[in-house]
C-alpha cells in the first residue's frame, strides 16, 4: 500500500502507508495511548514488530490483518486537542465494547439457579435455628430445676428456724405459726432478731413460688405461638401469612410480658433472658420459614399461587 499525502488526519500504517523498519509510529487514537515507538520489523504482511520509547516490546501490532489498524504516523499532522479528544472518546468505546461482551457471555452461560442455592441456604439456617431453640429449652429445663432445689434448700431453713423459734418459746404461742399467719406480737427484746429473719425468709419463698409460676406460664404462652397449635385452634381455616403474623404478635406479648417481671437474683435474670431468647429464635424460625414458603409458592403455577395467596385450602398445610 503506498503514501497517500492527501489524507487528512492521522496515517495508518499498513492503509495510507507501507509499513518499514525505523518508521517512527504511536497507537491510533481509538487505541491505549503509548507513546511513541520504532518499527523494528515487519515479520510478515498486516503485522509488525515495535519497540515503544519506555523500553517495552511488542512482536505483533496489526497494520492490516484481520482488517485492524492499530499504528499512526508519529509525525501525522492534525490539531492535538482533536487527537486528545478522539483519543478519550476511543477509550470509552473500547470500555463499552468489553461491557457488551461481557453482558453477552452472562446471558449465553445463562441464569445461576439462585433458587435452589436460596431454599439450601434457608434449609440450613432452619435447621440450625430448631438446634439453638432445643439447646435453650435444655438450659431453661435446668435452670428450672436449680430454682426449685433453691426452693426445696429455703423451705428447709424456714422449717428449721420455726424449731428454733419454739425452743426460744416454748410456754407462748408457737411461734411458727405466728410467722405464717403474720399475727405474733413483735417483742423488741429477746425475738425481733428471729421474727425479722423469719419473715425475710418467707417473703423470699414467696417471691420465688410467684416467680416460677410466671416463668412457667409464660414459657406456656410461647409453646402456644407455634404454627402448629394457631392453625389446630382456629375453626376458620386462615392462610400462612396470617399464621404467622399472629404467631409473630403473640411472641412480641411474651416479650414485653418476660421484660415486666421483677427479679431479686442473677438466677431471675438469666432465666427471663433465656426465655427471651427463645421468643427471638421463634420469630426468626418464622421469618425463615416465611422466606422458605415464599420461594416454594413463587415455584407454582399462577392459579396455585394466587390460591395460596387467598388463604384457600384446609388447614395449615392444604394451602400449599
């Protein structure tokens, strides 16, 4: 291909002009910028060999194979704006060029099946929720049965400082069943001592057989949230986002039931904290369980779907 001097612009090597070893070149403008360089040689036609002015090499820049132009004059005459112009508008182009084959590659390979990879990832996450859930029932049984041997240890002190009291007095009234009743005399001198320690003690008991029957009938309150007990209690068959809502309504009770317990021990404390606890894991097991139900409906056909969206069915599990 010969010089062609009437072409405005910059000059192709290989299109306006033949391509020689020492010819002084730079990438087109539509190309990276860089910089300057030497032909070194022209192993074949439409390629050539470049040495770049930052010392680097390239064996093969096209100057016509497979149609591709990537070398200009050095010395090619146009205004420099313009090229520097040209240059940034033929970067994003090429910027765009990769974005679109990558666009297509992903659509080629296809969708990730995110639905299956999703119901795992629940599958899991429920599992391990029932597992903390039967952990903290464990915990909660045992902290139970500490409470009541505590129980079982103060109702031997009350009984033995009931003896002691009847020692003390052994020709006046029994003085254990003053203290139960709540009507012996206060007698300053010889059994203030004895009759405040009585009554300390038995206001602990008290405070403990109040506790316990709170925690037990609040852990009852929140058995009964489950799925299972709501949709076996109501006559009128009610869909599973209903179920849960009220489930979910009925644990948030609980909750601000367990908050409003007075507490005399860390013992109190940790229990009402495990039971909170076990209110929270629930919720989340109805949360993942919503999650999970949801992905199986979307699975469906339309008619199906919108029927379990309706709450139509029997039962719990008739909707699905």
């Amino acid at each position: 291909v010969g010089s062609q001097s009437g072409v405005a612009g910059p000059k192709y090597v290989g299109k306006h002009v033949q391509a020689k070893e020492g010819m002084r070149v730079c990438m087109a403008p539509e190309c990276q910028n860089k910089g300057t360089g030497t032909i070194i040689a022209v192993p074949g036609p439409g390629y050539v060999s470049v040495r770049w002015d930052n010392g680097t090499e390239e064996k093969a820049v096209f100057t016509g194979q497979n149609n591709d132009f990537f070398l200009v004059l050095a010395d090619s005459s146009f205004d420099s704006n313009s090229s520097l112009h040209k240059q940034l508008l033929a970067q994003e182009v090429v910027k765009l060029r990769r974005e679109v084959a990558q666009l297509r590659a992903a659509r080629q390979d296809g969708p990730p099946e995110s639905g299956k990879g999703g119901d795992t990832a629940l599958s899991d996450q429920l599992k391990s929720a029932r597992i903390e859930i039967a952990r903290l029932e464990a915990e909660k049984q045992e902290i139970i049965a500490q409470a009541n041997t505590q129980k079982e240890k103060l109702a031997k002190e009350v009984k033995q400082l009931r003896q002691d009291l009847e020692r003390v007095n052994p020709g006046g009234a029994a003085p254990g069943a003053a203290v139960a009743a709540g009507t012996y005399k206060h007698d300053a001198e010889s059994q203030g001592p004895s009759r405040e320690v009585a009554e300390a003690l038995l206001r602990k008991r008290e405070f403990e057989d109040n506790f316990t029957r709170t925690l037990r009938d609040l852990r009852k309150e929140l058995e009964n949230t489950s799925l299972k007990h709501l949709s076996s209690r109501d006559q009128v068959p009610m869909g599973v986002r209903t179920l849960l809502q009220l489930s979910n309504e009925k644990i948030d009770k609980v909750m601000e039931e367990a908050a409003q317990v007075p507490v005399e021990e860390r013992l109190h404390i940790e229990a009402l904290r495990l039971l909170i606890e076990n209110a929270k894991l629930r919720k989340c097991l109805n949360e993942y369980s919503e999650g999970l139900l949801h992905n199986t409906l979307i699975k469906v056909d339309p008619a199906a779907h919108e029927e379990a969206g309706a709450g139509k069915g029997k039962g719990l599990f008739g909707i699905l």
